[in-house]
C-alpha cells in the first residue's frame, strides 16, 4: 500500500511532551501523540471507492488485508506518528475550556495530485482529551456518518469525507437515551478524510490561555498550508485570514439551509475553520418544514441549534474566533466590518438560494415577499420541503390553478388541509405564475435548472435507521444501497422512486427517525 505519506502538522506545530496516554490538560501544544486501540475482530463494512482513489490507492490496496489493519486502528504505517488535536469551545454558548479529539485519532497526511489529506480514524479508543469517555463509537452513528458525509459532498455541501466503515469487533456500552438504560452495541470505525481537521476551538483554547506565541505559530502554520494565496502570515492577512472564514462559513450554512439540513450541535469545537460541515452526530433533515426544528434531544428546550437559527450560530460563532484571533490583530473594527459583511451577505446570498430553489434568474423587488409568503404557506400545513421543491420544477406558466395539485404529494395531511388554507397556497400560485412570465427561461429550461439545485434525494433519518436496524441484524446491503443512491442526488433514478417519499409515519416518533441524542 503506497501512500504519500506528509508530516507537516506533527513537523511544523509544537507537540505534547508526555506520550503516555493518560486524561490531562495538554498546555502549549497543538497535539498529542496516542496510538489506535487494538480491536478484536475488525471487519470492513463498506469503501468509497472515490476516496480510494482521490488518496492514490488502489482497488488491490482496499482489498488487502493491510487496509484493513491500518483503517481499524490495528496497524501503524511505519514512519507515521497518529495524535489527537488539543483544542477547546464554546458548547451551547457557553466556554467548555478543553475539549480536543476524545475519539477520533488522526494518523497521518496524503499528498496525492497536488491536493493533502488528513486521514483520521473516528472511535478508535481513548485519548489524553476523552475526559471520562472510552473514545469508542457505536455502529449507529458511524452509519449515520459514513453515508452523510459522503450524501453530503455529492449535494454540493462543503464537507469532511469518509474513506470507510468497519465493525470494531468489540461491544460497546452506551445509554443511547440518556435515561439510565445502558446496553451493548456493536462498536465500529469510521475512516474520515478532510484536506484540515482544524476546528475554531484549536484557535480559542490557546487565546483563552493567552498563550499567544502557540496562537500564531497554529495560525501561521493554517494560513501557510490552507490559505496560502493569501500571501505570508501578517496582521493584514491575519485580517484576510478571518474574512475569508467568515464567507466560507456563510457559504456552507446557506449551502444547509438550501438542502433542508440541520447539524445538531454548532459549537464552535464543531466549527471547520475551513468551512467544512464536520462532526455529523445528531443531524437531520427538515421533512415538515419548520424554522423551529432541532434534531438534537439535548436541544429541545432551548432549541438553540434549530433550522432557522444556524445562520446566527454561525456569526455567533465567528464572533468566539474573532475573539480568539484579536490578541494577534489587536484591532476591532476590522474584525467588526467582517462580522457586519457576513450580516449583510447572509440577507443577498440568502435570496439568492431561494430564488434559485424556484427557478428564478432575474432579480425583481418583490422576491422578498415572494419567498416570505411562501414560508409562512409552508407553516400552515406540515409540508415535505424536499417533495414540495423537487415537484414544484413541474409548474408550468399559465398554470397556477394546478399549483396544489402538483405539490399535493409534499404534503402530509392533504386531506386535512381547510378551504383557507388552498385560498392561501392558490393565491401563492397566481403570485408565482405572475413572477414566472416575467422570466425568460422556458419551463424545460427552468426544470432543468431547479432540479439542479433541488435534490430529489436526501438521506433523511428514518432512512438510515432501516439501514443501521439492518446493520444490527448483521445484513449490509442497505448500507450500499443508500451510498450508491445518494451519489446522484439530484438525478431521477426511476429505479429508486421508492426513496422519493415523505416520512413514514411509523418513522413520525421513532427514536433515531425524528431526534437523536449526542450518544454515540
């Protein structure tokens, strides 16, 4: 297995003195070393063969026995060094002081056609940073994450990757409700791929120690290999550095919000500092559109990480790093204007999604109301949001007297829905068609071009849920069908029509198909 191996974390960023694996504060070091635990039984569930690839491996490599010994922890490569990131963060709003990678252990860089690679292994055991966890993972939520990082990337959603899935061979304690109830679950491994791991929290632990100089040479080192069109590390481009931060987060939120996804746990340790969606724990995606939905137990009070409210979580969260990068800048009002932009741009890139999402290329005054209307629709009636915009493609101008009935399939209760409300929804057709002839786009033309933005397949919850009470069983095969399934999201693919539905109703309630807890 030949891989071109890089060091340039572990050579560049000052490291952990103490190599004994034991649950510490780790002080002006960006890492510590700490090899994978053995496993009993590994067993590969299932490759990326794309990822294959874009590593510079082979269909032979991942078939050999040694693929598996590295990717479930039970073998080295020679002349690599795995370590686990120190980093700290704000969860749920407020300062958590060290966090760092409990479970997920990083083992080396790949340089392969001009691109790196960090390849890390997620429940691979414990860690200096695991506090009072065992650093494992559950075979559920490594299901969960395998296929919607992979679901995610083929969306066109900036996001980290995955290599494999493999079963530990060991059992796993988890109290997956948190309600005193624990039992065994089959422990399994997730290979993750990203060209950076770091998190806003890797910047933030060493400002809220005011340990400055490990602020800059980490920063510097980000700028050097992750920004480097930037130019070398200054204060100007400390300055660039975080404007263009700022964007890319902005971009990837819109990049959720156009899609239906919600992550779940927004902390800032969960916060790629390059604007890759990272951590996926308890995900969703919204079904019955509503603003207010969280897909995460542990929220469900406060609802602070809900669908509505990841555009703010996202400048909330900006505002910890641009904190955490001052004691290297020592000026507010740059760091003031770049937050101020992100509001703004949130507000026309935002428009922008939607305009898109109904096949829109001209912008008109009234797009605004168009769109707000059309929520406040959404809310009279528990409305699928993926169906509604995916059929919506089939309007046609002249046609606003079949609007309903050409996005009836989207909606949960048709039957229910009173006469005032289809007055509502009839009144937003007429206002959609009116809007439409203003286009010159044909409506081939404008099918064509909402389809490309509007996918008619998402990993929704209770589809993974089958897939992992499969798994449970010890049957795979829907681990493959969904990963294949949701590599063209946004082709038809008649064959599989059956994905193309609104949530079960057996799924309304069932846990891991309507919320979900950190537990994993």
């Amino acid at each position: 297995m030949q891989l071109n191996i890089k060091h340039t974390f572990t050579e560049e960023l000052p490291s952990d003195p103490i190599t004994e694996n034991y649950r510490r504060q780790v002080k002006e070091a960006c890492y510590s070393y700490v090899v994978p635990k053995q496993t009993k039984k590994p067993e590969i569930l299932h490759i990326s063969e794309e990822m294959i690839h874009t590593l510079g491996l082979s269909t032979k490599d991942m078939n050999s026995q040694m693929f598996k010994n590295v990717f479930t922890g039970n073998l080295v490569l020679e002349n690599t060094t795995p370590y686990a990131m120190c980093y700290g963060g704000h969860q749920f709003g407020n300062w958590a002081g060290q966090l760092g990678d409990g479970r997920a252990i990083n083992l080396f860089e790949v340089e392969h056609n001009n691109k790196q690679w960090q390849v890390q292994l997620k429940g691979a055991g414990e860690t200096p940073y695991s506090r009072t966890a065992d650093g494992l993972a559950v075979l559920r939520s490594s299901i969960r994450e395998y296929l919607c990082s992979e679901a995610m990337y083929h969306l066109g959603v900036p996001t980290t990757r995955a290599l494999s899935l493999a079963l530990s061979g060991d059992e796993v304690m988890r109290d997956m409700l948190y309600d005193g109830n624990q039992a065994y679950e089959k422990g399994a491994i997730v290979t993750r791929v990203a060209p950076s791991f770091l998190r806003f929290g890797n910047f933030e632990i060493f400002a809220a120690r005011q340990d400055h100089k490990t602020l800059k040479t980490l920063v510097d080192y980000t700028i050097t290999h992750h920004f480097s069109h930037l130019g070398k590390p200054s204060k100007e481009n400390y300055i660039h550095f975080f404007a263009e931060v700022a964007q890319r987060t902005l971009d990837m939120i819109i990049h959720w919000q156009r899609v239906g996804f919600v992550h779940g746990v927004m902390n800032t340790d969960n916060m790629s500092i390059l604007g890759l969606t990272i951590d996926y724990g308890p995900y969703g995606w919204l079904e019955g559109f509503d603003f207010g939905w969280t897909p995460n137990t542990t929220d469900s009070q406060h609802k602070r990480y809900r669908y509505g409210n990841q555009p703010n979580i996202g400048l909330w969260n900006l505002y910890q790093l641009a904190n955490a990068l001052y004691p290297l800048i020592e000026e507010t009002e740059p760091l003031e204007t770049i937050l101020e932009t992100y509001k703004s741009d949130f507000e026309r890139k935002s428009l922008e999604m939607m305009r898109s999402k109904l096949g829109l290329t001209i912008n008109d005054d009234k797009d605004n109301t168009l769109v707000e209307n059309l929520e406040d629709a959404f809310l009279l009636t528990e409305t699928d949001m993926t169906l509604f915009f995916r059929n919506l493609s089939n309007f046609k101008k002249g046609d606003a007297a079949k609007g309903l009935e050409i996005v009836q399939a989207a909606f949960y209760m048709p039957k229910e829905v009173s006469d005032a409300v289809t007055q509502q929804w009839n009144n937003w057709f007429e206002s959609y068609d009116v809007r439409l002839k203003k286009e010159l786009l044909s409506d081939a033309e404008r099918k064509t071009k909402m389809n490309a933005v509007n996918p008619k397949y998402v990993l929704r919850n209770y589809m993974s849920q089958l897939a992992i009470d499969d798994a449970n069983k010890g049957d795979y095969k829907l681990i493959d069908e969904l990963f294949q399934l949701l590599k063209k999201p946004y082709d038809e693919q008649l064959e599989n029509e059956k994905w193309f539905a609104k949530r079960p109703d057996w799924a309304r309630h069932k846990v891991g198909c309507s919320m979900l807890s950190c537990s994993s």
